[in-house]
C-alpha cells in the first residue's frame, strides 16, 4: 500500500527507529512530527531509564498524538548495512528485527500491525535485500506456533513500491513451495553494483557481545519442535523426525493408519467405550484372537497387540492403563509412568518394524482421560503426552513417523492443541547447532563443555540441550538474560481465590473515580513438591487490596489477574514483613492493602505505585 | 543434592578462591562444616568510603536442591544497618537473589553484587522499613548508625563515641546491649524514645 504509514488504522505502526530512538530522519521523523513532543518525551525517557535499545530490539511506546491511527508505536532498530563487514549477519539481523516486531505485537495482544521498509533508508540496505529480509521475517514468524491475536500485518511504503512489490513476488513464490528463505541465497543474488558502503575494511561499530549472539540465533539447521496447519489438522513436527496431527474424528474410522491405540484396565475386560466400538465393529476373527488373550488379569503398561479385523488398521494395540481420576492432579510419578508408556507404546511399534512389518503411523486418542472436563489435569495429561512423544522423537531410528492424535469431540481436540502450541512454542524457541560450530564453548548451566548445543531464539544464548530444557521446565527465560520464552507459573496455593468488587467510594489521589477491592483467600494447606519444604503445614489467610478505578488502575487489575491465574501472587517461603521462613506471603507484586496513609503505609496516595506494581508484574513477564 | 548442583558449587568454590578478589581479600567462601555442600560460609570485606569500611560481613549461604535453576538463599549472620538488609533478621532484598537471579550468575557474582549493594543501597525497595526511612530522612545519622553497627559487630575499627555512650547509659538503666542499640538506632538516638521503646 503506498499511503502514508501515519494515516491508516491499525493496533501499531512501527517506527524505523536508531539506538537513541532520536527519530531525526525518514521514517522516524515523520512519525515523531505526528505522535507529537509528548511521544519524543516518552522516547528519551526511555532511552534514559534502559539505555540503548540493541540492534533488532524493539520497544513500545504509546502513540500520543497519533492515537487515531494507532495505540501503539513499536520502535524498531533495524541494523545499519554499512555497520556489518559480514553483510550475511547484516541480512540475518534485518529478518531477526521483522520478526521479533511481529513478536512483540503477539505478546501486546494486539491484532494489527503497519510496518515500513525497516533498514532501507538512510540505513543503506539494498532493496532486494530489504525485500527479502521482510518476507523471510514474516515467514519465520508464520511458521512459528503461537500467533496470539495478530491477524493483520501491513507493509507499507511511503516513497514508492517496489520493496513492496519485491516483497509480495517474494512471499507468493516461497509460501507455495514451502521453503524457507536461505540467507546464503540472498546474500548471492544482491546485484554486484549496489553502493555496498563500507564494505571494505568495514566499520564494525556495533557491540561484538551482541553481534556473536544474534549470529548464533539464526545460524540453525534444525527446531526441536515445529507447528503447521494443513486440511484441518494441527501438525506439529518433532525434531523432523515425527509428526504429530491432532484433529477431531472418529477414530475407528480412520482410512489410512497403520496402528490404532486403546486404553484397557488391569481386568482386560473391553470395557472402555472404544474398546467396546470395536469389538462391534471388527468383526469374527478380531474377537476370536482377542478372547485368547482374555482371562487373565495384565499389568499396567502391557501393550497387548490383536489383528484389526474389518477395521481398516493392520494393527490394535490395547494398553493397559490406570484412569486418571479428577479427584485431584496426578503426581509426579503418575505422569512419568504415563509419558514412559506413551513413549513405549510407539517404540514397540517402531521395534515391530525391525521384522518385516512396515507401520509408519500410529492413531491414539487422548489416554487415560475418559469424560474429564478439568483443564488443570487435561493440561498435565496433554503435557505428559508431548514428552512421551518427544522422548520417542530422541531415539535414533524413528520408523513410525506419524502419530494422529484423534478424538471424537471437539472439546478434548481444542484442549490438546493448546496444550501442544504452548509446548510447541516452548521448544520451538531451541534451535539446534551445528556441532563443530564453537563447540569450545561451555555451557554456564552445568558449566561444562556444551553437549548438544542449542541457541535461543530470540538472544541467542547457547546452552546443552538438557541443561535449557531442564531450566524451562522451571522457568522459561534464558539463563544469561531472563528473556522470557513462555508464561512464568508460580507456587501460589492451587485453592487461592481472588474476587474483585467494585466500589464508589475514591482513594486518596484518585479523587473522582470509584475503587476497586480485591479480596484473595487463601486456605490452609501443606507444601507440595513444588515449594521448599513438601508435607510442611503453612497458615492461610485473606487479604485485602485496594486499586482505584482508573485507567491504569483498570489496566493493573487485569494484569494482576493474569498473575494470579499464574499463581504468581502469592509464594511459599520467607516473609519480609514478619522475618519468619515457611510461610504464606506475597510474592515480590506489592499490592495496596490500606486505603490511606500514603507508602509508609502500604496505602494511598502513592503517584508511584502504578508504575512500580507495572514493573514488578513486567519481570514476571506479565505485561 | 542434584548432580549438576554438586558439580557446578565445586567449579564456584574454585572460581572464588583463584578470583583477584579473593586475592585481595576482599571476598571469602568456606566449605563450613557441611559435607555436602548445601551451606556455606561467604565472607565480604566493607567497601572503602562507606560506613562499613573496615567491617567483616559473614553470610549464611545455603545452596538450594535446584540450584543453578533457583537462586542460593544467602543473609547476613553479621548484624548490619542497611535499608536493603533487615537489621533484625539479616534477610536481604536484592534482585538477583529472587526474580532476577540467573543461573549464568556464580557466588562469586554474588558475593560481588552484595559488595555493590553495601556502597550502594536502594532505599525505594528497603528491606528494612525503619533503616530506609532513616536513610531518606536524616542520612548523617544513618550513617553514623552504620558506622556504630560496625565496629559494634563487624570488627569496624571507626566508634562513635556519642553513640557508645548513649549505649552504655541505657545499659546501665538494666537492658541488654543488643537492645539498647535497636531501641536507639530505630529512634535517631532519642534516649527517651528509645527508653520507651524498650519498656513498651
Ligand atoms: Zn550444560
Ligand atoms: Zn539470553
């Protein structure tokens, strides 16, 4: 579109902005005369209170003066081409920029996003390169796993349109092929007689710390977990050696799978609804080999194998397995024995592979579930499922390639795919490195030499495998620098309860507006694995808290909410109000619990409690 | 303890005792009496130009079953007049040993930081209320105060003579030592607010 990028409507429009966010030039000079002296403001202060923003960072700033056209103003620094001797890593760090712009917009909730030729004025990028970096951004983020609310990405173009339209060739050519955009490639087909400046001797003015990381982020040849979505299903593909297709149908009616996977309790009766659907279904000969293993109780995790019958399958397999009950959520142990029999359910097929049979693919509903309803145990169930299935995806020779994950109701289907993009997500954030690349290195988890090193994607750090992926299961951000890669869950007590009211009278300084009043419950209980001291009793309590009903007010509400469901308000441990350890006690998110007496207090008035709770929340990676 | 902890406090243990710092005696790490390495022993020297100059600061350091994915849990043993640092309890409040912790951070880094935050104290996130209002509102005091807690119990060679005395006065009125420098330190050496403090 070549209309001017001030003048469209959209949740953000991004600014091509430098390290100083000085907004002198091009792009960035245009948005600032728009958005005002008040967004320059909010620009500097930032710049002030964090420093520079690095190369293909991004941060957010409101729009001011623009607010018809946009909320938000994303601030891209994209990489200066006459900064890079390397031009590849010039080409790397563009795409690296589209990207985490898009990224930060899913993270923002927001839906649309108007977005410049970032690089390509006085920054000196080619335009072909320029082009290319774009699509290939946009690409990368496309076939990542979790595109939030973003629907709507415009690019658009002040001065004329042929980045635009290098671009949109570009795209339309790639996506039908399904490659990816090979930065090698690229680097080759830039016309020779482009004005590369500084290309001999080159000006290397930019951090090298930062340089080396971001080299190591894009330099991949392989994702440990990938998502696409393809005729209805969800595919999610495991180290390229599985694939996962999750969709709602009825299983026994599969046409083109080779194995299909029943649960059976201990008494091996054919109780379930599945087993009994099939035992209507496959005919004679099903039943009469089927009666054979019959009689005789059987061990939890035996995989009993029959014929299929008229079924369309070569194979049943019958699992036995203990139910998991919604009583309460399974415990450690229980969850690992599940993830084992996943995995060893499709091993043995694998392992039936080494004699002559050939069964490539696998059909399982969701195990052990039956008519559960509760998100937190489908949760932890689905979850298990993915490690057993990423367990199975490490051993070296995967034969069974396909795994359907296919349920009758739409309900469970929905539940699993959530379950799998956030884990998707989770791993899709590793990239795998080529091996003799710096393996020297070591890794600051273990503090040993890197053993199967992977990147991350987004600063780049390198860790072992199991060292990085260890470390998400308790906390998804990075090691080095706490970039979050994924929601942060707490140990606040499971059976907390938090109620909001709404209420007329003000708080101190927010003289005019009502006040919100937060009452969180919390009952007594014991310690579980999670926290410091399992079995220990802890004291519960309530508490109450006062917000006042303003905008931001309003905005805090909501994120401390998403805290909560998190459980990250409260913690087990030490308490800084009473000294004493093994308690009850708010976690590091202060919040008001008097109406009045100022900070001393705990209460209002307070001008800087807003931004300061904001932040507390923003280093839990709510925001 | 989990391997990679084990592993990854023997490298650390090594990292502080080859450091420059170390050298200099200006950190210190101890084994302690545990076999197992879960508690230790941290030992940081007072930053020159400020009221714990002079000082020794002993930390309790206890290494966590999860470490490095959680941080170490580390205090003061020695008593200490901070904002960031309870007076009663020796409880630290300092990021990197909560949500900012790391696992690329080390105890040597951490001993370093805790140096850091003895010349430079945060009083807009205090640990201890009454220190950081202190510290706000009369800092000559505050850092008087500091300078008495010290020499009264980190080996400081500076006294306060003023301070000393109004201890001693208190003591002779019949309350323990330690007391009377709470009562006195938590009223800007108000003698008779500190008195009524006590007897409260
Ligand atoms: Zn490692
Ligand atoms: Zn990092």
């Amino acid at each position: 579109m070549l209309i001017p990028l001030t003048k469209i409507s959209v949740d953000a429009i991004v600014n091509a902005a430098n390290k100083n966010l000085s907004n002198g030039a091009g792009v960035a000079l245009a948005i600032a005369k728009e958005a005002g002296k008040q967004y320059q403001r909010e620009c500097d202060d930032l710049v002030k209170k964090n420093g520079k923003i690095a190369v293909s960072k991004n941060v957010v700033t409101k729009s001011h003066k623009l607010q018809k056209t946009c909320k938000h103003v994303i601030n891209a620094v994209g990489p200066d081409w006459a900064d890079y001797t390397d031009k590849e890593d010039a080409l790397k760090d563009l795409a690296l920029t589209v990207e985490n712009v898009l990224e930060t917009a899913v993270t923002m909730n927001m839906t649309s996003v108007a977005m410049p030729p970032i690089s390509s004025g006085i920054f000196g990028f080619p335009k072909e390169a320029c082009a290319w970096m774009y699509s290939k951004g946009v690409l990368d983020f496309t076939w990542k796993g979790s595109h939030g609310q973003l629907k709507e990405v415009i690019l658009v173009d002040v001065q004329d349109s042929t980045i635009l339209d290098m671009t949109f060739q570009y795209l339309s050519k790639i996506s039908n092929n399904g490659a990816t955009i090979q930065i090698k490639d690229v680097l080759k087909s830039l016309p020779k007689e482009q004005p590369l400046r500084g290309a001999e001797g080159g000006t290397a003015r930019a951090d090298k710390s930062e340089r080396k990381s971001v080299k190591a982020s894009t330099n991949t040849t392989d994702r440990l977990c990938s998502h696409t979505m393809e005729k209805g299903a969800d595919i999610f593909n495991f180290r390229n050696s599985v694939e996962v297709l999750v969709y709602t149908a009825d299983i026994i009616r599969l046409p083109n799978v080779d194995i299909l996977v029943t649960p059976e309790s201990r008494s091996f009766k054919g109780e379930g609804i599945l087993a009994r659907k099939i035992a209507e279904t496959a005919g004679k000969d099903y039943t009469k080999e089927r009666r054979k293993l019959e009689g005789q109780p059987r061990q939890s995790g035996e995989i009993l194998i029959t014929i299929a019958g008229n079924l369309k399958f070569q194979k049943i397999f019958h699992v036995i397995m203990s139910r998991f009950d919604d009583r309460g959520p399974p415990n450690d142990t229980q969850l690992n024995q599940f993830k084992t029999l996943i995995k060893d359910v499709i091993q043995r097929a694998n392992d039936l592979n080494v004699k002559k049979t050939k069964l490539k693919s696998i059909a399982m509903p969701l195990l052990g579930t039956g008519h559960i309803r509760d998100q937190w145990l489908l949760t932890a169930i689905g979850g298990a499922v993915f490690d057993g299935i990423y367990r199975y995806s490490k051993s070296a020779k995967t034969s069974v390639k396909e795994i359907h994950l296919v349920n009758i109701n739409e309900e469970t289907t929905s539940a699993i795919r959530k379950i799998f993009l956030s884990e998707a997500t989770e791993k899709g954030n590793l990239a795998i490195i080529d091996d003799d690349d710096e393996s020297d290195n070591s890794c600051v988890v273990c503090m040993e030499p890197m053993d199967q090193p992977v990147a991350l994607r987004n600063c780049g750090h390198q860790f072992c495998r199991d060292c990085i992926l260890d470390y998400f299961s308790r906390k998804p951000s990075c090691p080095m620098c706490n970039t979050m890669y994924g929601k942060l869950y707490g140990d606040q007590p499971v059976d907390a309860t938090a109620n909001v009211y709404l209420d007329k009278s003000s708080l101190p300084g927010h003289e005019g507006h009502g006040t919100f009043i937060i009452d969180y419950d919390i009952p007594d209980g014991r310690q579980n694995d999670q926290h410091p001291n399992p079995g220990m009793s802890y004291r519960g309590f309530r508490r109450r808290a006062y917000l006042p009903d303003t905008e931001e007010g309003q905005t805090v509400l909501h994120l401390l909410r998403e805290a909560f469901n998190q459980g990250l308000i409260f913690t087990i441990g030490y308490s800084r109000t009473t000294g004493k350890d093994n308690v009850l006690t708010w976690n590091d998110i202060h919040h008001k619990t008097r109406k009045e007496g100022g900070p001393q207090r705990f209460g209002y008035p307070d001008p800087e409690y807003i931004p300061r709770v904001k932040e507390e929340l923003a280093a839990k990676g709510i925001r | 303890m989990a391997n990679i902890a084990v592993q990854r406090i023997k490298r650390e243990f090594k990292e502080v005792v080859k450091s420059d710092e170390a050298a200099k005696s200006m950190i210190h790490l101890d084994m302690g009496s545990s076999e197992n390495m879960m508690e230790l022993t941290g030992t940081i020297s007072g930053p020159p130009d400020t009221p714990y100059a002079g000082g020794t600061y002993i930390l309790d350091i206890r290494i966590p079953e999860t470490y490095p994915f959680n941080p170490p849990k580390v205090k003061f043993n020695t008593k200490i007049w901070h904002p960031n640092i309870s007076s009663a309890t020796g409880a630290i409040c300092l990021d990197i040993l909560k949500d900012q912790w790391a696992a690329a951070m080390t105890l040597r880094t951490v001993l370093l930081s805790l140096q850091a935050l003895l010349a430079s104290p945060e009083p807009d996130d205090p640990q201890d209320a009454v220190v950081a209002k202190q510290f706000k509102e009369n800092p000559d005091i505050f850092f008087q105060t500091a300078t008495h807690w010290t020499q009264a119990y980190a080996k400081g060679s500076t006294p306060v003579p003023e301070y000393s005395d109004k201890v001693t006065q208190l003591m002779g009125m019949g309350f323990e030592e330690h007391k009377a420098r709470v009562a006195l330190s938590n009223n800007n050496w108000n003698v008779e607010c500190a008195t009524e403090n006590l007897l409260s």
